[in-house]
C-alpha cells in the first residue's frame, strides 16, 4: 500500500489536532508533508518534531523567521515558507495526495480551492469555503477530479447515510436532509437572559471541544445556518430540502429520509476524530482511536424544532441561500467580523444578528459568478459591519 502525503491546512487548530492524532495511529498508511497555521510558532515547531513535514507555512514573515530559528537550532530540515501563496502551493503541490482545509473563515478559501484545481481530495472543515463561493469550488472540483470529503461531522453523517456511488455519493430518492443541531450552551436560555450572556458563557459548548469562532457560532446556531448552506452545495439540493433538528445529546450525527419513509441516519460519539478518519480511508474504515458508542450508556434521544425568533441567524441563513448570489458571501463575513467584535466585548450577544441583518439589508446582492466579484463582495461586507459596530455601545 503506498503512503499517502497529507497537507493539514490549519495544524495547530482542534480539526487539525484531531487529524494528527488519526494519521499518527496509522504511519503505514499516511505521512505529513506540510503543516501550516498562522501565528502558533511554538505549537508549529512542536508538530514539525513530531512529524517531520517538509514544508511548514506561517501567516507572516516575523513567524516563518522564528520557526527557521528553532527549526535550524534542533536540526530539523524543514522548509519553511509564509502567506497566501505559500499556502496555495503546499495544498496544489504534486507530491500531495490529500489537503485537510482546517483554516478557519474565509481566510481557508484561496487555498481550499488551489486544492480543488489540483485535484485533490480534500478534507473540507472550512465550511466558510463553500458558504462563500461553493458553486466555483465545486465546479472547480468536479472539472479537475478532486474528491471533496466533509469532515463536519453533520455533513460526513449525511454523506455516510445516501447510497454510494464511484463518484461519492448520490441524491436520488431523498424527501429530507435532516441536519441535526445540538441546540449550543444557551438553548434554554430566555431572551432576557441572552442579552445578558458572556462570552465565556458562550464558549462553553455542552458536548464539543472546538475553537473559539465556531463555539460561538454554535451558540448562536449561525453555524447551523452555514451548515445548511454548505449542505447545499455539498450534495446539490435545494435549502427547502434541508431541515435543521434539534438534538442535544449530539449522538445522531444527522439524518436523511427517504421516499419510501425510511429514515437513515449516522449515529457515535461526539468526537471530530470519527469524521476524520471516515474522510481520510473512504471507501474503506480505519480506527480512528473513538470509542465505540455503547447505546446502553445512551439514557435517550431527544428532538426539537430549532426556535429561530431567539436564534435569528439560522433564518438568515436561510433566506441568504434562498436569495442566493453573493448574499451567502455577505452574512458570513459579516457574522465573522461581529464574532471577533463579541469575542473582544465589543457588542453584546443579541446585537450579532441584529448587525449582520442590518449588513445584508444595505449590502447589493450581486450573481457570484467569479472569484473578484465574491472577494469584493466579502470585503464590502466587512466595510459595512465594522462601520455598523462603530456606531454602537455595548
């Protein structure tokens, strides 16, 4: 069996963790041949010791030159490189088998699609790739060969749970993609009590370890909302096809009901490592290091319909697939920006929606037809939301 180089695009992120920790439990079947993150020098440097890529990229100048220091100090021939292009060359590099795109927010686009042209198979995590631009992406993939994997664990359940084809998947004779949601740590919160909340109590997901930006995302259900959006264009259907559902416990994975009433769905333990490995061996299974779900130990499962009147932004999101053009585009950069702003204290927790509304009802929803016309849509978005937050107090 040839070993398989894999580029993990955002390392030192917990997708790109949870990657390292499935391809170290199997060195006969995978090796690193480059790391990136954009300003973790140290925790870099320790996964360059640990798994000696060739190539590792920094976000800047300043850190690429610290990790050459410490690189060239423990004898370590690693080429180190920074910036955007650094990044597209190690995700199209000939040598490359598979790219993880772990790099949070539109920041991953660029480089998620240089895979895409090249023909990888790609270990998508950055969802924000296809919000923005998944009509290009997937072209891009389907005009090369690239194999688009999703390792968000709802949307390797739903590809887990349609019929298998050479290509991926099919979508024949599906009534419902059931995306299931865990409702976040403020489901039960009223809205009184939400105006209130803390980032720290945001943070605090029930049953996920995840970084900060799709915790609070979690937390206002926006990342359901891109969720649905990426569901979409992963597996071209319409939003009115996709239902979100509520389920705490976050056993069931999610679901896809068919049109003769059965219903099949992706059931273990809420660990990113069990998508990763799905993403990393299909069509065959590897152990992942998760244990196996013991449905003894399962007290129950329960569901909801999400309530969108305290959690405005899963129905922007769809209304923005439903409006379609650059409208994704906009509500992503725009929940980006106001998600910094709440991380920094800025805003308060309701004035999330409340901003990237206002950003998508004064933005010009434009057809995104080609990669400058998404960019400046993104970056106008940005424009507007920083000028929105500026003219309100916390």
């Amino acid at each position: 069996m040839a070993v398989r180089a894999i580029a993990v695009l955002g390392s030192t992120g917990s997708i790109g963790l949870s990657t390292l920790d499935v391809i170290a439990r199997h060195p006969d079947r995978y090796s690193v041949f480059a790391l990136t993150a954009h300003t973790r020098v140290q925790e870099l440097f320790e996964q360059c010791v640990a798994y000696r890529p060739v190539h590792a990229v920094l976000g800047s100048e300043k850190a690429a030159g610290q990790l050459r220091k410490l690189c060239k100090e423990h004898g370590l021939s690693v080429e180190v490189h920074h910036g955007p292009d650094a990044l597209n060359q190690v995700a199209s590099d000939t040598a490359v088998d598979t790219v993880v795109a772990a790099i949070v927010g539109a920041a991953g686009l660029l480089s998620t699609l240089a895979a895409a042209q090249a023909g990888k198979r790609i270990l998508l995590a950055n969802k924000e790739a296809l919000v923005m631009s998944g009509q290009l992406l997937m072209q891009a993939a389907k005009a090369s060969g690239a194999l688009i994997m999703p390792v968000d664990s709802e949307h390797n359940a739903i590809f887990q749970s349609l019929p298998a084809t050479k290509e991926g998947v099919s979508t024949a004779g599906i009534e419902k993609i059931l995306l299931t949601a865990s409702g976040g740590p403020l489901r039960n919160l009223t809205q009184e009590e939400l105006a209130v909340v803390t980032p720290q109590q945001a943070l605090k997901h029930p049953n996920w370890s995840m970084g900060p930006k799709i915790s609070i995302d979690s937390a206002t259900m926006m990342n359901k909302g891109l969720e649905v959006i990426e569901a979409c264009q992963l597996f071209d259907v319409n939003v009115d096809d996709v239902q979100v559902v509520v389920h705490p416990e976050s056993i069931i994975h999610s679901m896809v009901s068919y049109a003769d009433g059965s219903v099949i769905a992706q059931m273990g333990r809420p660990d990113m490592r069990t998508p990763i490995a799905h993403a990393l061996a299909w069509p065959e299974r590897i152990s992942s290091g998760v244990q196996p779900l013991n449905l003894f130990e399962v007290s129950g499962l329960h569901f909801e319909e999400p309530d969108t009147i305290r959690f405005p932004l899963l129905r922007l999101a769809f209304e923005a697939q439903r409006e379609g053009g650059t409208a994704p585009t906009i509500l992503n950069a725009a929940n980006e920006v106001v998600v910094d702003a709440f991380l920094n204290e800025r805003v308060a927790f309701l004035q999330l929606s409340e901003l990237v509304e206002q950003t998508l009802a004064c933005s010009k929803i434009s057809p995104a037809s080609d990669l400058s016309t998404i960019i400046e849509a993104d970056s106008l978005a940005r424009e507007t939301v920083q000028r929105l937050i500026t003219q309100i107090a916390v």
